[in-house]
C-alpha cells in the first residue's frame, strides 16, 4: 500500500484536521456566511498577536476562517475585522495576502513531492502521455513556461480518456515553472506531470482550489488557455 493510499479519508476530502473527525461548517469572517471549511483559510495569532496563516488546520489556539479568495481577505484587512472575530487586538503585518498564497503555493508544490515519493505521479512527456492512454489522470500539471504543443497533445489524450470513464476533466495546474515542479519533484526543470486518481490527489485538489482564490492556475498569457479550462 503506497503512502497516498494511507491518508486518511477525513484529510483526503477535506486537508488535514487536528481534531481527527470531519470539520463542521465555518463562518467566513468577511461575508459572516458559514461555509465548508475546505473552501477558507483559517487563521490564529501567534503569541506576539500577529496574524498568522494557518494552511493546514494544525497550530494551536483560538481560530478564525476566512473564504479562499483575494476579495475576501481585502475585505477583512480594510475592515479591520480579525480583531473582531479573535476578541482581541490582533496585527497584521507585511502582505497577509501575498504570505497566504506563497504557503498555499508551498503546500501545492509539498503534495507533488508526496506523490513523488508514493510513486502515483508520472513525469515528463513521455510518462505522461503513456498515463493519460492507459489510465484516468486526476491531475495534470504543466509548467507556466511550458510549450503549447506537448500541452496540447496530452490534453487531447487525457480528456479523451477520463471522459471515456465518465469522470471529470483533470484539474490543470499551470501556475509553477519547469525549475519549481523539478525542484518539488527532485529533478532538474519538468515542463510536463500528472497525478492519477487517488486518495492524495484528492487532498491536493483542495489545496489547489484554495490557492486558484489567489493565483490564476491556467496563465492568461498561455495561447491556449480556453481550451484548457476544466470542464466537468
């Protein structure tokens, strides 16, 4: 049994909980709507009361959640309003937004070196391709200074594929360089991966939909970007 296949069900569907049962809903701080807690960020104040993401649901202390997208956090910096949900004084320093995504992103890239190590990712062009002929493929990443024509080929192969299975579209992650996917990957610069269905993958979707709040998974400038919008 590979490492991917061990996570547990709670942290696959939802990302990781400290408390080890399913999250309840939690109320966005900045439209006071409750939601799934996989589509926010919660936060908590270190012990100097600063302000401080935290990605994966585990540090400690009282927290407070706010919905994945850059609207919302803009919101609840103007308003001041993590004072509020903490009940006490609360400092944001330095760009908030920006060290969001950049953890989101290094969460992101983290996941791609698990599935790595549980062997459920293929890599380069070739074991790409050769995945998306035999099997579903739950993930594909592309790097942002990739080529369109290799995308393009295993587009064509993988959609074919996974709607042959009735399944949905592959998510597409296009928002890191060839040197940033080889660095998670332990190699040098990769332009082509992708991630088959499993219980790992499941995780990393909910982590890239978080960081798609923030970061355009699929670059605009790529001339091909309508075509690799995710259909489901």
């Amino acid at each position: 049994m590979t490492q991917a296949d061990t996570i547990s069900a709670e942290e696959a569907e939802f990302g990781p909980d400290r408390r080890g049962h399913k999250p309840l809903e939690r109320r966005c701080l900045a439209s006071g709507e409750t939601r799934d807690p996989v589509y926010m960020v919660r936060f908590v104040l270190d012990p100097e009361g600063v302000v401080t993401p935290d990605i994966q649901g585990k540090l400690p202390g009282r927290g407070v959640w706010v919905s994945s997208d850059r609207k919302s956090f803009e919101k609840v910096i103007a308003q001041k309003s993590f004072a509020r949900g903490f009940k006490a004084k609360a400092k944001v320093e330095g760009d908030l937004i920006d060290l969001t995504q950049r953890l989101l992103g290094r969460r992101v890239l983290g996941l791609l070196t698990m599935a790595r190590k549980a062997s459920v990712v293929a890599l380069g062009f070739d074991q790409v391709q050769s995945m998306a002929r035999e099997a579903a493929i739950a993930i594909r990443i592309e790097a942002s200074d990739g080529s369109k024509d290799g995308r393009s080929k295993i587009r064509t192969l993988a959609k074919a594929m996974n709607r042959e299975q009735e399944l949905p579209d592959p998510v597409v992650l296009g928002c890191f360089t060839a040197d940033q996917i080889g660095q998670a990957l332990g190699r040098e610069a990769i332009v082509h991966a992708a991630i088959k269905p499993c219980k790992l993958a499941k995780a990393m979707k909910v982590d890239v939909m978080r960081l798609a709040g923030f970061r355009e998974l699929i670059p605009m400038d790529w001339p091909d970007r309508a075509h690799e919008i995710r259909e489901k």
